[in-house]
C-alpha cells in the first residue's frame, strides 16, 4: 500500500465506497464521478502505478473480473452495450496514479456516445507500413 493513494485507501476500507464486489485481491466500487449510472472501477488492492507495473497474472485476473462483472451489470441494469477502459498515463488520460479499469455500462441516448472517441488520423499506405514493421511483434 502507498501512504499517499487514494485509491489504496479505499481498497484497503479507510475510505468508504460504494463497493459492489470484493475479494482478496480487488475491490470494486461505483465512480463518485460517473459517466453513466452504474459506471464502476476495479482497483487492485496492492499498488500498480499503470498497466506496466501490473504483474501478467493479475493483468490476467482483471480481465477475467471485467468479463464477470460486465456479463453481471449487463443484466441487472440492461444496458445497450458496455465500455471497459484503462488509460495509462498522464497522457493517456491517467488522473490517478494507481491501476484501475473502469466498467462503464452503455445505453442508447446516453448522452456519452461522442466522448470515448478520438479525432481520426489520415495516415499514408506507407507511413502505416512503416509503423505496421516497426510494431511487428516477434513470438518469443
């Protein structure tokens, strides 16, 4: 646990949260900021600054408690679709510092549709072949 995050405080109960699901290693709680209704964030309980500091097993777990819980919300709120989003970052969108995902519940009208996009980049056939060699990842 770092002293100074709050999302490890919260994980850890001293600061109190909606919290939906819990187990050994996360806690899940409702956004006090949400997008929509029912928007949530699955927060580890030891502390990850960002993906990249997340161990593969527990990157592994997360995805798997996503699955669940948007399978769970998905019926009981019976929204239209769903957004799973992680930023890593300042850059990226990142605000704090401490790995989580955000569960967010989609409806038709939400309101929201324009505002997990992005501007869409031209890029030339060749620029992407460039960047299409150079990401090229070799199986280890």
């Amino acid at each position: 646990m770092k002293e100074d995050c709050i999302f490890c405080k919260i994980a850890a109960g001293e600061i109190p949260s909606k919290t939906i699901y819990e187990d050994e290693e996360f806690r899940v709680i409702l956004d006090i900021s949400p997008a929509v209704k029912g928007h949530a964030l699955i927060i580890p309980k030891d502390h990850y600054a960002n993906l990249f500091e997340l161990p593969e097993a527990l990157a592994v777990k997360v995805m798997i408690l996503a699955r669940k819980l948007a399978a769970h919300m998905k019926e009981v709120l019976q929204c239209d679709g769903f957004n799973l989003v992680q930023n890593n970052g300042k850059a990226a969108g990142q605000t704090v510092f401490h790995f989580h995902m955000h569960l967010i519940p989609r409806f038709e009208n939400d309101g929201n549709q324009d505002r997990l996009c992005w501007n869409q980049l031209e890029v030339s056939p060749e620029e992407m072949e460039e960047i299409c060699s150079k990401l090229k990842l070799k199986e280890e």
